[in-house]
C-alpha cells in the first residue's frame, strides 16, 4: 500500500514518517522508503550520516534509465523521450514490486539497516546549482510519480512517501496515488489551516486523509484539534525523549520508544491497512488516466510535439494479480475516476 505523509514545515512529518518507517520495518514489513521533500532529510531521520544521506542517488537524475526501463514493450510508447512524468503503464509495460529487485532499484536506491530489518530509500535529490532560477521541484518529483503509475503493491507492502510541504503535492496528480495520507498537524492555527486546504482540495477525489496531531501538551491542546479537525483527528502525540535522542544522532534501540508513541503508530498501520482493503483498482487507474491526459493537453503535446492521449491502454488496468502481476480488464462503461470513494474512520486516543 502507498502511503503519504504531509503537514506544513516544520510540523515533524519527516520525524513521524520516520518513526512509521521505523515500526513497520520492526514488524519485518517490505518497505520502499521516499523521500519527496525539497529538504532532504529522511535519510538523516532513518540514521544515516550526513555524509552517507547527500550520498543517495538522485531519482531526479536517473529518468532516462527509469523511463526506458518502465515502458518495456509497450507498443503505444514509441520512445523513453515520449514519456512524461504521469504516462500510464499498458500492455507491455514493465512495472515495480515493492519486494523485488530491478534495475531502478539498484540505481536509485539505497538499504538502510534498521531495527529488526531494512528497508529500501529513494530520494529525489536537491536542487542543483544549475537548478536555481530556472527549474522547480516538480520537476524533480515526477519521478516518483512516475513510480508510483508503475507500482503494483500488496497487502502487507509499503511505499510510505515523505511529502512536499504544506498543499505543492497539488501540483500534480501524486495526492491520488496514496491509499492514506497522514497530515501531521501541530495544534495552532498555522497548524490546522494546511489541513483545511489539503480537505478542500483533495475533497473530489476521494483522498482518504486522516489527521496526526503532533506536539500536543495536554487536553488544551487535544480539544483544539478536536474542535478544528473533527473526526479526521486519528491520534495525537506529544513529547518523545527517544525522539530527542534521535534527533540528537543517538538513538536508542527502537523497542525502547515509548509506549504511547509505538500505540499512536500501530494507529496509523491500522489505518491505512483498511483504507488499501478499499482499494478500487479501475478508479485508481482511471484517476492516473484522467491526470495524464489533463498534463497532456496543457504542456505535454507541445513539449514532445506528439499527442500523448495516444500512450492510454483503454483495456488497462493495474491491479494486484496472481502471482503479484497484473491484469487487464475492461473499465465499466460507467465508470467515474473523479468519484468519492468511502474513508474508514475512527475516534482518535488520548495524547502520548
């Protein structure tokens, strides 16, 4: 399942991706870690120097490779230079498994040893001298999401994504691609207004979202996220003196986190397993469809001088098959990608 983890700067969602990371890894769960963030700071949050973190290689930097590896045989692409950033896969398409080796891995990512197993990272990579003034990071970050098309996961499978700041995920069609996405939210004003944002944004599209309260200091500060964010609030989490340590590169074995920490994070897996349970693989397809062709008709024809509709397999769809592939199958003919599909909920705990 994909996960996403979002806030405004500053809230602490690398610090709780990590922490989610972390848990999963603990519970000998496959994990592909990205970091998607135009500060670069998971690897840093998993262990590593910083020396070994400015290390990782850019997935930013490998799109050649990527693309050509991805679209394999498809007859509809007719070139790694045709693909863009939110090109479907199709019949002939090659695409990734969370638990398996392939060239993109071995090119653009990373094991990190962590307690109780590893997990693979990725990175998107910095921004460049020659970057400045001239490019944005979108640009850098449609190769995740190019990933992300390409990737079919199982249960008990992870892709836990560690977010643009703030509502930049909009700039593109990524915000779909996640079966949960945690908005780590302090408990200001500040706080809960990139909440209100994310909600109304992501409102058409059925993004199942559920709130993480962080830095939260008592009931005062319960009740306030409580009375902005309503029953989006999943749990709430406070001061962690593990968490200090970590940030202080000392950290200790991870089966000393505390104890409202590791119930807050058993929360979230909670979650987000029963959000994947809801998975509509037709209207997960047909949402990366709706996004390509939008991009298409905006920028993508003119930067390729090629009608891009053209890469769409209308017989299509990515799922979970036998074996761990996947199939094709006809869309319904009424099919709605932009259809609201149903959020698991439920009441959020006490503060840690």
């Amino acid at each position: 399942m994909k996960i996403a983890f979002v806030g405004k700067g500053g809230s602490g969602k690398t610090t709780l991706s990590s922490l989610f990371i972390r848990h999963l890894a603990a519970a000998g769960a496959p994990v592909v870690a990205v970091d998607a963030d135009i500060n670069q700071h998971l690897g840093v949050a998993l262990g590593l120097d910083e020396a070994q973190a400015a290390a990782l290689p850019a997935l930013g930097a490998h799109l050649p490779l990527l693309k050509e590896y991805l679209r394999g045989s498809n007859p509809r692409i007719a070139s790694a230079d045709a693909m863009i950033k939110t090109t479907p896969p199709g019949a002939g398409s090659r695409l990734l498994r969370v638990p398996e080796d392939n060239p993109v891995y071995t090119a653009c990512a990373r094991e990190v040893p962590l307690d109780g197993g590893a997990v693979r990272l990725m990175a998107t990579g910095p921004f460049t001298e020659s970057d400045l003034g001239v490019a944005c990071y979108h640009s850098k970050v449609g190769a995740v999401e190019l990933c992300l098309n390409h990737l079919v996961d199982g249960p008990g499978e992870y892709v836990v994504v560690d977010m643009t700041a703030g509502s930049d995920s909009f700039a593109s069609g990524m915000f779909t691609r996640f079966d949960m996405t945690f908005l780590v939210a302090e408990p200001t004003r500040k706080g809960v207004s990139v909440y209100r944002q994310y909600k109304e944004y992501a409102r058409d599209f059925g993004v199942a979202l559920r709130v993480v309260g962080n830095k939260v200091q008592g009931e005062d500060d319960l009740a306030f996220l409580r009375d902005e964010v309503g029953e989006d609030l999943l749990v709430a989490v406070g001061h962690s003196d593990w968490v200090r340590a970590m940030e202080k590169g000392r950290p200790a074995p991870f089966a000393l986190l505390e104890e409202g920490s590791r119930r807050a994070l058993g929360a979230l897996r909670e979650a987000a397993d029963a959000s994947y349970a809801l998975r509509d693989w037709e209207r997960y397809t047909a949402q990366m469809v709706h996004f390509h062709l939008r991009n298409a008709e905006s920028w993508g024809n003119a930067r390729t001088g090629i009608d891009l509709a053209a890469q769409v397999d209308p017989g299509f769809v990515l799922r979970e098959g036998s074996g761990g592939g996947p199939a094709a199958a006809e869309l319904p003919a009424a099919a709605d990608p932009l259809s609201p599909a149903p959020i698991p909920l439920r009441q959020a705990p006490q503060p840690a």
